[in-house]
C-alpha cells in the first residue's frame, strides 16, 4: 500500500510514536495539550516574527498513522548565527523506510521551497528544547524533558542522506552514593561574602525566579554554539505551568548585590506520570499526579548558569551543593541531566567531578538542500 501523507493532523501527530514503537517502547510523550499549544503558530511566540514559521506532517498506510515529523524555520537563530538552515522536529517513524522517506521528504521540500540551504534535527523545538536523535543509551528510561528514540531512527536518517553532527550525552547522578562539592577556599569566600545571598523560592516567587533564570541563561550561555537568546514571551511560553510542578527545594537562585548571579532550575521527573495518563488529562489525572508527587525519587537538572563575570570564583560549586544537599534531603535518589555538549569540555568535566555516569548518547543529522 502507498504512504499518504497528512498535513496538520494534530490527533494523528499525537498518536504517532504510540503507533510506531508500542507500548512497551521507553518513549514519553509531553502532555498533549502542551504539545498542541507548541505547534500552533498563532500561539507560540517562537513564531511571532515574519521569518519564522511551521508545519507538520504524518505518514500514513491502510488506516495506520506510522509516522510524524515538524517542519520549521527559526528566523531568530538564522539571523544570529548567519545560517540558512531549516529544522526538522518530532520525527518519529515505524522502521518503515516507505514512511521515512516520505516524511523527510516533506519536511525537506517545505525548507527548499523557502529556500533554506540545509536542514537539520531533531530540534523540538529550539536548542534550548528537546534536541538530537538518540545513537546509544536506548534501555536507559528517559527523565522529563530529555529525547528518546528507537535505533532505527538514526538509521533511517542516513538512509535518506543525513549525517551525524554535533554528539552530545546526557547524564545520571546517582544521590544514594554521590558527594555533594566540596568546600574549598573560593567556595568559602562566596559563601562569607554578603554580596551574596540566595533568593527564596516558593510558590509565590516562582514566576519572579524563572524571570532571574531566563536572565541568568540568557548572559550565560551566550557564546554557546546553536543558542538563541530567548524573549520573557517565549521563556514563559514554555513554563507557563512550571509553578505547578516544581518543588521549590530542589532549585536555588543566586542573587550578587541584589541581582541574579547564578542559577539551578530543577524539577521532579514528570515521565512516570504522563506514561501512566498516556499524557491525556482526563478525570483520573489528579489522582495519578497526587500518587506520583508521593512516590517519585527522580529529579531532572534543566540547567545551570552562572553569569561570565562570576564564572570561575566558585559561584556555581556552592550553589551545586546547595541543590544536592537539598535533593538528598528530601529523598531524591537520581537525578537526570539534559543534553551536554562534545565541545562542551567543562561541563563534560564537571560531570566527571561530579560522578555523574553517561545515559544517552544523541547527535543532530544534517542535510544539505
């Protein structure tokens, strides 16, 4: 039979990765009303500008949905890094190579069509998302907000001409056995120096403390490769529900002379929660999310930032220690991390201090148009 394809079907983009792995696969999918609400480009700040626009396409053979995948163009980071690149996102597909081709396919001929000169994924959607295509780590169960794919993903990828590029790894920290950073002599005088203080985060102050966050990242991850300074619309866009599920133990803001210095923005791994609600709200929602708040020992590092004019005075080991401590504290005993670098070394390194154990390995695929 031929592979139709489907141009905006959200209920068939949703059902998607259901349909092509099973349901013993380790795949999580986001909420489904948060995944609606990502895609659609009159509400998603992220394509406000004349230059930014996406679409969305599913395979589909004798009454069965085998694949999806976005297509999408971010005006922002073209401009900022001078590329002509399009993206391609949520590409999730049986090991049909009928379905692959035509998926990529579309997605490729929506960025020539804007004549975009390569294109590149996954990027679900931007890099400060869900990003790669897993190449190791396949048994390994996915936290919140980190990527899984079954290995014939990537293998239909270079099937359809695409290379791997820019390797990254995501990581593990076991909090039954890890040590918390030491104290030495930089740590000591940041923490004797009453410039700074750590901000308190509760219910109430999460949106002031996710607005400080966004500025922390936004200064210091600057000269990182692929990053696009993101707008307070966009920020907020994403965590619009965050104050709901952090637990405000396990993150800490750093404030230096009054103003945002250094940042962990920490949250309990959602992922067993949306498997056991297939990430549908329904009326036993409650319930499930009640069970999971008193069960759940997982928690997921989104990131950590330090501003460069404080970075390397041991800023970012004392606020770590505080968010261990804390994570122990209050039971957790794993914490997940999401996606670092190949050229990242220091982070790479502090990982490695930190006795952190490598979960999956992903790269980006690319393609010239």
């Amino acid at each position: 039979m031929t592979v139709t394809l489907h141009t905006g079907d959200f209920a068939a983009f949703f059902e998607a990765p259901f349909s092509a792995y099973g349901a013993g696969s380790a795949y999580v999918s986001p909420l489904k009303s948060d995944l609606k609400r990502f895609l659609d480009p009159s509400a998603n700040p992220l394509f406000n500008g004349t230059d930014s626009a996406i679409t969305f396409f599913t395979a589909h053979r004798d009454g069965r949905v085998l694949g999806r995948i976005t297509a999408h163009v971010h005006g922002a980071s073209n401009r900022t890094h001078g590329l002509s690149r399009g993206y391609f996102g949520y590409f999730d597909c049986a090991d049909d190579a009928g379905a692959a081709q035509a998926l990529l396919g579309a997605a490729e001929a929506w960025c020539r069509a804007r004549g975009l000169s390569e294109i590149m994924g996954n990027f679900n959607l931007t890099a400060m998302q869900q990003i790669g295509v897993m190449t190791g780590g396949f048994d390994h169960a996915p936290y919140t907000d980190l990527v899984w794919s079954p290995p014939h993903i990537a293998r239909l990828l270079v099937a359809n001409g695409y290379a791997a590029t820019f390797g990254m790894t995501t990581f593990e920290v076991d909090l039954t056995s890890a040590t918390a950073p030491a104290i030495g002599p930089k740590q000591q005088a940041v923490l004797d120096n009453p410039d700074f203080t750590f901000a308190p985060i509760t219910r109430a102050t999460i949106p002031q403390r996710m607005e400080e966050a966004r500025l922390i990242l936004n200064a210091s991850f600057a000269s990182n490769p692929m990053f696009v300074p993101v707008t307070a619309a966009e920020f907020h866009f994403q965590a619009k529900d965050m104050k709901w599920v952090m637990d405000p133990r396990i993150s800490a803001v750093l404030h230096h002379k009054g103003r945002p210095a250094a940042c962990i923005i920490c949250i309990p791994d959602l992922n067993p929660f949306l498997r056991r609600i297939r990430s549908r709200m329904g009326l036993t929602m409650p319930w499930h999310f009640l069970r999971h708040r008193l069960s759940n020992r997982r928690c997921v590092l989104i990131f950590s930032g330090v501003i460069p004019e404080l970075q390397g005075q041991g800023v970012n080991p004392v606020v770590l220690r505080r968010v261990m401590l804390a994570m122990q504290a209050a039971g957790y005993t794993h914490c997940g991390n999401t996606w670092i670098a190949d050229v990242n070394g220091a982070s790479l390194a502090q990982k490695q201090k930190a006795g952190a154990r490598p979960l999956h390995r992903l790269h980006l695929f690319g393609k010239p148009l």
